[in-house]
C-alpha cells in the first residue's frame, strides 16, 4: 500500500499541508491562509502532473478511484454511500465556515494619546509635565516672531507626514501605521495640554508608554534635532494654524485628568 500512487498522493498533500501551514509558522512566521491555499493549489497541479507523466503510474492512481465509483460489490456501494454524504457534508462545512460571521474581537485598540509621564528629562534638564507651561505664551509682543519660527520648523521637519493643511495627510503618511496624528478637528490638539504636545515632539514614537502599542509609530523623536524654544514655537504655530486653544492644566484638573 505504501507503493501505491493514490496513497502517496494523499500523504504528499497532507505533508505539505502541515508543511505550509505549522511548519512555516515554525521556521519563521505564519503565512496568510490566502497564500497556503495558493500554495496547496500548485501542490495539487505539481502532484497530478507527476502521476500523470507515466501511464502506468497513471493507471494505477485512477483505479481506486474508479473502483469506487463503479464497483458493483457491496463494499463498493458501501463506500460510495458514504463518499456521497462525507464529501458534500465536507464542502458545506467549508463554505460555512468561511461565510460565518466573525465573533473573534478586532485586536485591541491603540491608545490614541496615553497618560504622559510626570516629568521628563529633556537635553539633560528635567521638566515636570504636569505644571510646565509654554513660555513663549509669555512674551506676546514676540507671538508672531515665534509663529513665524514655528512655521519654518513645521514646513522643514513636519509636514512631509502631518500634511500641508495639518490634517495628517502628508506625502508619506499613507505608508505610517498608525497614520500620522491630524492636528484639525477637535480629537487632538483641542483637548491636549501644551506640556502633553511638548513631550510627544520631544520623545516622539520611541517615548511612548506601552498601552500606546501594539504598532510602532513612526513620529520621530526630535529632543536632538529641536531646541526646547523651537518646539514651543512649533506647538504654538499648531494651535494658531487649526484654530484651536490648548487645554490648559486648570482645565485638566477640573475634568479630571486625561
Ligand atoms: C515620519 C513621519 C512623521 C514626521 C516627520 C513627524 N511626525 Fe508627528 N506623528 C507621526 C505619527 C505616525 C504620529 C501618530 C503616532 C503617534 O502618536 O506617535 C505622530 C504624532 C504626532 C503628535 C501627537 C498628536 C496627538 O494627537 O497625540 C504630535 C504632537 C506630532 N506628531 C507633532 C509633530 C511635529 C511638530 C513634527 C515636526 C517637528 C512631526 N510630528 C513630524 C509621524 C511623523
């Protein structure tokens, strides 16, 4: 039986099956259940090519098969009984499974904007995030000098993923999971502090806590390409640019904390 073509068929199929699906997975990582069933596809033409290529290894394989088709024993109707009820059954089990709705969960939200730290260490200073404040805020006979500083840093380091009009759309945001934050509408910077956006320029992508995980985000951490006075400026421009006021830590307080 082990010489048999029609033996050697099912277990060479099978083999590569658990090849495709746990031995991948083993080796290095799973490959989409889409691609096994392509592999299985050209599995299946490879192995019927092979034992077509000679007639007698041809006729060997066919002969169960028609024996079972047409054999007029009564083992042969037996089987073929059978046959007729597994196989449909097989198929409907198959195509019920893939048209059942999904009760899996989608995987776990990300934390849009997480807890920031108490303090952060910013080019070897130390700032305490809960009463840090912008200080630019504080010269307002300089506000349009500063928003034109924050202008420059935002069209010379930001808008290429953040976008022309601040809405997260720039020329390579489409390639960034999670997509570039849209500073418009009222889900952002509308209901951040200042402190909060100063440490998320600061520290970027690589400062963020785990609960903003499980994908990496491509922000960059600009604590040593941008003086503290430039993201300020930045910030500030942000703000003026979509037309929002930041939260203030009172505000904050009040509702409660983030
Ligand atoms: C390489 C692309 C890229 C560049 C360049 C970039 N960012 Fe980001 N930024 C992101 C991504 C992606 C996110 C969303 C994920 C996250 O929150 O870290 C983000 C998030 C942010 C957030 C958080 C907003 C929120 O709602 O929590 C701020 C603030 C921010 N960026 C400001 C800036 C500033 C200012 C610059 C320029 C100095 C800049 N980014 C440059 C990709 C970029």
């Amino acid at each position: 039986m082990l010489k048999h073509p029609l033996f050697q068929f099912f277990v060479l199929l099978i083999a590569s099956y658990l090849f495709y699906t746990l031995g991948i997975q083993v080796l290095s990582k799973p490959i989409p259940a889409t691609l096994v069933s392509q592999y299985m596809a050209i599995t299946l033409g490879v192995l019927l090519l092979y034992m077509a290529t000679e007639t007698e290894r041809w006729e060997r394989f066919k002969s169960p098969i028609y024996e079972a088709l047409i054999g007029a024993t009564g083992v042969h109707r037996m089987l073929r009984n059978v046959l007729f009820v597994l196989i449909p059954l097989f198929a409907g089990f198959q195509t019920y499974q893939a048209v059942k709705p999904q009760t899996t969960p989608p995987p776990p939200f990300r934390t849009v904007h997480p807890a920031n730290p108490e303090s952060i260490t910013f080019r070897g200073e130390s700032y305490d995030l809960t009463t840090l404040t912008n200080p630019l805020r504080a010269e307002p006979a300089k506000f349009d000098e500063h928003l034109e500083v924050g202008k420059k840093v935002y069209y010379e380091r930001c808008f290429y993923c953040h976008g022309d009009t601040w809405a997260g759309d720039g020329h390579f945001a489409k390639g960034f999971v999670p997509a570039p934050a849209k500073f418009t509408g009222d889900a952002t910077l509308a209901i951040l502090t200042e402190s909060y956006v100063f440490w998320r320029i600061a520290k970027g992508g690589p400062g963020l806590p785990r609960e903003a995980t499980p994908w990496n985000s491509a922000m960059p951490a600009w604590e040593d390409r941008l003086t503290a006075d430039e993201i300020w400026a930045v910030t500030m421009y942000l703000y003026d640019a979509v037309e929002k006021e930041p939260r203030t830590v009172l505000s904050q307080t009040e509702s409660g904390g983030h």
